[in-house]
C-alpha cells in the first residue's frame, strides 16, 4: 500500500507501492535491457534496497471488485525490473497526478534515458520519431529540450531510412553509429549491401578504410588517411555533433576534420574544445 502522507508533505513524497501493481509504460522507448546488468543491479538491491524511487503516473480502472488501481512507469523501468529480480514485495515511487498525457510521459521517459545514455541508436532514433510525428515536436524544439544540436536530430532520425537488417544490426551494436551513416549515403541497395557484408566480416573498421572502400564502390576517387585507432572516437564525436569526424595520423601529425551541416554545428564544437 502507498505510504501515507504525513502532515506538510507535499504530493511528491515518496510511497511505497506493490511491485505487482507497477507496470512498464507500452510506449517507452527502451526496448533492449542488459540481463547481466539486471541481475548485478538486483544483488545491489538485495543489500541497499532501491535508492531513488521510480517516478510513476496512477492509473484506475472499473472492475467488478470495484475500483483498481495500477502505476504506469515513467522514469525507473530498469529498477522495476531489477526489484522484481530480486523479489520485492514493494518499492518506493513518487507519484505524478498531473501527467495523463501521452505526450508528457514519453517526454519525461525519453529525456530520462537520454540523460543516461541507454538508448541504443535505433530506439533513441524511434523516439525522435515519435515525438516528431505524433506529438508535433520540430526537430528544433527536439533539439533544445535535450540540448542536442538539431542535425544530430535529424541524422538519427535518418537511421529509420536504413533498411531492417541493417538497423537489428546497429541496435545490437554489431555495427555503429558513423558506419551506419555511410551506409545512408549509399544509395544503391546492392552497393549498400556489399559495404554492409564487408563491416559484418571486419574488413572494415576506421571510419577511413569504410569511407574509402565506400567511395571505392560508388565509383568516386578520393583518398583517405588510415584512422583505425581514432574510430570510437570517431564516432561519439560524429554523434554529438551531428557531423561526420575523420581523424587522421601522419607524418606530420594528427589531422581532425570536421564536416558540419551548419554555424550551430560549428558553436558547438567550438564550445567544446574552449571547455
């Protein structure tokens, strides 16, 4: 049973709430959760209990029994499902009456695993999607409420456009980021398909030798820089900024480059190297 509020409590105190009366949001955007890392958290909880609370809307409903009531997770799936792991019978929420839009609880569970870096880039790119097209969110105002720049919006919304196989592959990492984005750029299916076999079997693996082999394939002439070592870095940069990163090692030196889509790109990494 809830927890009672004592006397000056606001309606944000913590309750404590039966795990079987908690569910998971259908809508959320995480789909994928680590079982290894559940079960190391569910031993963490075991010991400490749940630390924060889960942040959770009520629901009630009409039976014949009456009136029943259950909780929708907004922020904290992760802890639901490790505290269910680890058999608790109860566990602490803070209640939000005030979010029985849609709209309000997927944008509090979407920022929430933004800010945690959880989701995966085929997930992280369905939310966007959804926010976009049935909520009315512009890629700019996507942008400013998570304070990402608004091409890295839009190219990982972009990611949708690659086909299935593709995306299974970059959603359960076997492929990343930035290689996904030149597989975008090729627009030849059976071009596409060979680069993507080619990634899948490591022959390619800086984001030198796929932008090579690439331009190889569709029939342009350009040369790149070997940058295996750099391609994780690579990559998290390509993110971020929302453009594409090579990084280069030679003779005389280390070559960053940088292509952005616009002077806001542009802000940002400027702001970043200054921090």
């Amino acid at each position: 049973m809830p927890a009672k509020l004592a006397p000056g409590e606001s309606r944000e105190s913590v309750f404590y709430v039966e795990t079987n009366k908690i569910k998971p949001d259908p809508k959320q955007p995480r789909r994928d959760f680590d079982e290894a890392a559940l079960a190391e958290l569910a031993s963490s909880i075991r010991k400490y209990g749940i630390l924060q609370p889960l942040l959770v809307t009520k629901e009630e409903k009409s039976s014949q029994r009456g009136l029943d009531v259950e909780y929708v997770i907004v922020a904290g799936e992760r802890r639901w499902r490790a505290a269910r792991l680890a058999n608790l019978p109860q566990v602490p929420v803070i209640v939000k009456d005030s979010m029985t839009e849609d709209k309000t609880r997927l944008e509090i569970s979407l920022i929430e695993n933004l800010q945690r870096e959880d989701l995966n880039p085929i997930e992280e790119a369905r939310a966007f999607t959804r926010l976009n097209k049935d909520f009315g969110y512009s890629h700019d105002e996507i942008a400013r409420r998570l304070g990402r720049s608004r091409p890295a919006i839009s190219n990982a919304i972009r990611l949708l456009g690659l086909p299935s196989d593709m995306q299974e592959s970059l959603r359960a990492g076997r492929i990343n980021f930035t290689q996904a984005r030149t597989l975008l750029a090729l627009t030849d299916p059976s071009k596409q398909k060979e680069v993507y076999k080619q990634i899948l079997a490591g022959e390619i693996i800086g984001t030198s030798d796929l932008e090579r082999e690439a331009a190889k394939i569709s029939g342009t002439n350009r040369e790149y820089g070997s940058s295996r070592r750099f391609s994780e870095l690579e990559t998290n940069l390509a993110k971020k900024l929302g453009g594409r990163i090579t990084i280069t090692d030679g003779s005389r030196g280390v070559t960053f480059t940088a292509k952005l889509a616009t002077l806001e790109d542009l802000n940002n990494l400027v702001k970043i190297i200054l921090d």
